[in-house]
C-alpha cells in the first residue's frame, strides 16, 4: 500500500502572501529553502501560467510546481518586469540600447544576464519581447525545471529572434560568475532581496558584473518590499551603487506597497544611467 503524501508542508506558500504573513523564522525550514527533501517526498502538483503578452501577440507558457520551494514558483515582481517589457518594449529596447556595452545593440541583440530566474519567465518574456539574447540563472537543482521552461516556448522564442540559455550562477560564487563572463547589456531580477544572509552574497554578484566591467553596466531589479531589513541590503548597495526607482506598481493582493523597479549603476563619473524623463517615461506609468 502506497504512503499517503505528508501534510506538514501544507502551509501558506503564496509568493503574494508568504512573507507578509509570517516572520522568517516562523518559516519551516522546507521552505525557506527549496531543500533535497521537498523535492523528494511532495507531491509534485505541476501548474501551468500562460501569459500573453501583447506586443508580439504570442503566449508564453510557463510550469510552476510550488511543492518544490520558492524557485519553482512565480512572484509578483517578475510579472512587474514581464509587464513592463511588454507595454514599452520600444522604450525598454531604445533605453537599454542606450545602457549597453558598446551602442552596437542596433546590429545585434541586446545580451541580458538574469540573476535567481526561478522560473525563468523574466528571461524567457525579455528574449521573445525584445529579440534579446538572455542568460537565465539560478542554483543547479533550479536549473530543470528552467530548462523546461525555455524548452516548452522554443518555438515563440525562434518566431520573435529571441534566444535563452540556461546556467548556473550561485551568487558570489566566483568560478560560476567567471564562467558566466561579462559580456552582458544588463543584469536583472526579480524578487531576489529576501533572506538576509544572500544579501552578501547577491551584492557580492552586483560588484562583479557592475564594478568590475571595462564597460558600462546597470543591475535591473523589481522586487515587492516585504519587512523593514531589507533597507540593510540597500543601505550596503548604496555605497557601491547609485539606485534609483525607475518605477513602482500600485500595491495589491492586500499588501501596503507595490513592486518597485530600481537601477542599480555602479558609482562612476559620467556613467550614463536609464534616463525615465524625455519621451520614454515608461517607468512611472504603469498600473
Ligand atoms: C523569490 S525567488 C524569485 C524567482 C524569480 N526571479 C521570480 O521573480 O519569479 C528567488 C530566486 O533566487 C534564487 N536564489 C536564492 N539564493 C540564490 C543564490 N545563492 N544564488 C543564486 N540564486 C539564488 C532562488 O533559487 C529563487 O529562484
């Protein structure tokens, strides 16, 4: 007779509501990281998210399965991001264009690295939207489920000139982050300021990428503010980093604050940053 699948996990793990409702430490520890165990004894209930987007008609398709941990589940600032990609590619492309490594973005693809992908779905829209080339990253065991992702939107992606590969980035890992190299336009994420002992680590990432670059380069981050540490990590960032909020959502599902969407740039003289006045305000107006 089979075991009957094990309840003890059966707590809130909504990316909206998780971390509003209880305190980290109140957190089983099953979840605050997407450990061996709950990959091994969940009940492993696959959903599919569609998400069309609208300025090149095609649907993305998108496999969570929530039993596996937070990185095998959706969170409100990557759908921030998809959103914004979409109702302003053209801004996104002219400004990104504007940010990148050598202004030669109009003869070939923008070249975007994404740090903590989870999904992937930030990657996977920003290629398919844009025509981009992107690099999707997370830790390995993440890595299948991602690789899936790109897999199930292959043929989108190829209709629209867009291109994902998938690989390993644990943050502050330097043979990783050597192997990835700095060849990027721009880095992004999503939601990626949680647990305050990455904060470390990710900024540990940022300087790489950002600081240690011959070349320009600015971090994208859209992320939902869930408790007050977080301003330890953007209080580190800021000595390194000039951040700026480029744009900040409407708060929903019950929460105080909205998905903000920050730039961060390395502190440079003359460094050009994304420049949200002139004819390209995307950033502030979307709902
Ligand atoms: C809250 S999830 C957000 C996922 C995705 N960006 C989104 O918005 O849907 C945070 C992501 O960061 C990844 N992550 C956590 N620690 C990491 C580390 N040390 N190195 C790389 N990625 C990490 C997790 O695996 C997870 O996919």
């Amino acid at each position: 007779m089979s075991t009957p699948p094990t309840h003890h996990h059966r707590i809130d793990i909504n990316p909206f509501t998780l971390f509003q409702t209880v305190a980290l430490q109140d957190v089983p520890s099953e979840i605050q990281e997407d450990s061996a165990e709950s990959q091994q004894v969940q009940p492993q209930e696959e959903l599919q998210q569609n998400y069309h987007l609208l300025s090149i008609n095609s649907t993305i398709v998108i496999r969570q399965v929530p039993s596996q941990g937070i990185s095998f589940q959706l969170w409100p600032a990557a759908t921030t991001l998809v959103t914004l990609f979409d109702l302003h590619h053209h801004c996104i492309t002219t400004l990104l264009s504007a940010v990148s490594n050598d202004g030669e973005t109009q003869h070939r693809p923008i070249r975007i690295l994404e740090l903590g992908s989870g999904t992937g779905v930030v990657g996977i829209a920003a290629a398919a939207i844009l025509g981009a080339s992107v690099t999707v990253t997370d830790l390995p065991h993440v890595l299948p489920n991602m690789q899936f992702n790109v897999d199930a939107n292959a043929e989108t992606l190829k209709l629209h000139g867009g291109a994902v590969e998938v690989a390993a980035l644990s943050w502050g890992d330097t043979q990783n982050m050597e192997a990835i190299g700095r060849v990027y336009d721009v880095i992004m994420g999503s939601d990626v300021v949680y647990h305050d002992h990455l904060y470390e680590p990710l900024l540990e990432t940022l300087k790489f990428f950002l600081l240690k670059s011959e070349t320009k380069i600015v971090f994208l981050m859209a992320h939902l503010k869930r408790w007050k540490k977080e301003s330890a990590f953007f209080k580190k960032a800021k000595k390194f980093f000039d951040v700026e909020i480029l744009h900040n959502d409407e708060p929903s599902n019950g929460s105080r604050v909205g998905v903000a969407v920050y730039q961060f740039a390395g502190k440079f003289p003359s460094r050009p940053i994304i420049n949200t006045t002139g004819d390209c305000k995307i950033l502030s107006t979307i709902a």
